[in-house]
C-alpha cells in the first residue's frame, strides 16, 4: 500500500475507507467530498505509519471521545485527550502520530474545494491559512454540542431525500461554531504572526473578495505594496502553491456556484466575471478542471 499515493488524492483516501469498512468501528459515511465518523476507532493508522510526513489534501477535525492521540504536525506535538477538539488543514504536514489502542473519535474530513464551496467561496478568517492546526478542550456541554452535530451530519447524509443545500448550510454551522470556540478559548494572537503569515493572510482575503472580476496576480500585488514576483515568492514559500493558483481555484469555486445553483447562461456569466469572451470562459474552465463548464452544469443539476 502506498500511503503518500492515497492521501495524495481524495478518491484515493475515499476509496481506503471503503475497502477497510468492515474493520471501522463505529458509525461512517463517505460522501464523494467529504467523510463523516461517529464513535470510529483509529481505523487509519495502519496507512500512517511508517509513512511519515504525511500531507493529505483534506481538511480533518475530530474531537476525541476516549483514549488519546499525539500528532506531530509542523514539528509541534498535539496531545489530545477526551474532549479535545483537532483541527488539521489541508496543507498541514504530519510527522508523526500515535494513538491509545482503544482510541474513539467523532467528526469528518472534507476536501479544500468543498469547504470553499460551503462558504460560498469566500472561507472565513481563522481558515485561510493552508497549514492551519489546532486543539482546543471542550467542556461536557460543549462535547454534546459537538457529538449533537457529528450525529446530525451523518444522519442528514444517510438520508436520500435530504438536500446538498441543507447539508451545506449544517457544515457551515459547524464549522462557524468551531471557529467561535477557537476565538473564545486560545489565547494566540494574530500580533504574533510572522510577516509572510501576515502577507499570506491578506492575499487570501483579497482573493476571496475580489477574485470574481481581477483574476490577475498584478491587481494583488498593487494592493499590498510589492512587485507581483515577490508575492508570489511568499504565498508559494508559506502554502505550497502559487498565487496565481489560489486566484484560479477561487475562480473555479465561484463558477461552480453559479453553474450549480443559478439558471445564468454562460454568456451572462461570462460578462458578470469580466472575461474577455465566452470562449475563454469556456477554455479557462476546462483547462484548470479536465471537464467543459457545461457538463460540470449538467452533471450537477
């Protein structure tokens, strides 16, 4: 089994736990986008050791119910017990991990994209960074919240008769309470954030608010004061991607949207999006995704 192969590609990642379903304890769903746990064990281990580092391209959170686990995630040791809440991102490297053999968690994985597309595009603040990691404890009322949603989630989805809107906006709302528990209870401080991390931060915010109409890496580099070469030194140094590759999959995300959620013709998208024509609206979306905006349309419809 080549484990770095796998967690390189969600559909490998997908297609794992669906080969190893008999040997998971506890509940699991696995959605083409995301995976949702419930009272699962540490099914996943055997494709992390001996594998190190590891970066996979979902994001994971899970809270531990029993025993614990100790990541090393960007060479920082996580040791989480009952009630702990750990928050990995998609470009977060793992070093390392262990687990207590009797280990239970709840919670779920989604792909970057899905969580853009959740968000409507636009992720919110305490998301930006790619190689975002955290734990948090959470107290017994703030576990049953958690167990609460972890159970509506994957009830929702088991059901064929419940909407991808509905299940969305519940992501959304997890999502949005995990990042009022981090604010609540850390004490870290954007003060102590690195000048690149700083950078980083901005250029994402930038992205999310203007990649509709200025798809080019000069319109940010102007906005935050330096030459677009040098920006997209930091954002490739600091994320592991170009700049203009964020710009791009902001873009892609909020086309998506429209094609998926609005009766807009091309054409009409085209012109809201400030492309030069239909034609490169056509051939921007096929080339930064192998598949015509149109059979993206009716694929989703």
């Amino acid at each position: 089994m080549n484990a770095k192969k796998v967690l390189s590609d969600t559909n490998n990642i997908l297609s794992f736990v669906k080969s190893e379903r008999a040997h998971i304890e506890g509940d699991i769903y696995v959605g083409s986008k995301f995976l949702i746990t419930r009272n699962c064990n540490s099914f996943f281990k055997p494709l992390l050791d001996n594998n190190y580092p590891i970066k996979a391209n979902v994001a994971r959170i899970a809270m531990v119910k029993k025993g614990w686990c100790e990541p090393t995630v960007g060479y920082k040791k996580y040791h989480c017990k009952p009630g702990d809440l750990l928050f990995i991102n998609w470009g977060a490297t793992v070093n390392d991990d262990a687990f207590g053999h009797d280990t239970i968690f709840d919670g779920f994985m989604m792909t970057e994209d899905f969580m853009r597309m959740v968000f409507g595009g636009k992720l919110p603040e305490l998301f930006l960074s790619p190689d975002l990691c955290f734990s948090i404890h959470l107290d017994e009322k703030e576990q049953m919240v958690w167990q609460q949603y972890t159970q509506m989630l994957y009830s929702l989805s088991s059901l064929q008769s419940v909407s991808d809107e509905t299940l969305n906006f519940l992501f959304v709302s997890v999502l949005n309470y995990v990042q009022s528990q981090y604010k609540l209870m850390t004490t870290e401080s954007r003060g102590g954030w690195s000048r690149n991390k700083q950078v980083v931060e901005r250029f994402i915010r930038l992205v999310n608010e203007n990649a509709k109409i200025e798809h080019e890496l000069e319109f940010y580099a102007s906005e935050l004061c330096m030459t677009a070469h040098y920006l997209g030194v930091i954002i490739k140094k600091e994320t592991g991607i170009t700049a203009k590759e964020w710009i791009d999959k902001t873009l892609i995300t909020l086309i998506e949207l429209e094609l998926r959620y609005s009766n807009k013709s091309l054409k009409m998208i085209a012109d809201e999006y400030k492309f030069v024509s239909l034609s490169s609206l056509c051939k921007f979306y096929k080339r930064r995704t192998g598949i015509t905006a149109t059979a993206f349309r009716v694929t989703k419809s």
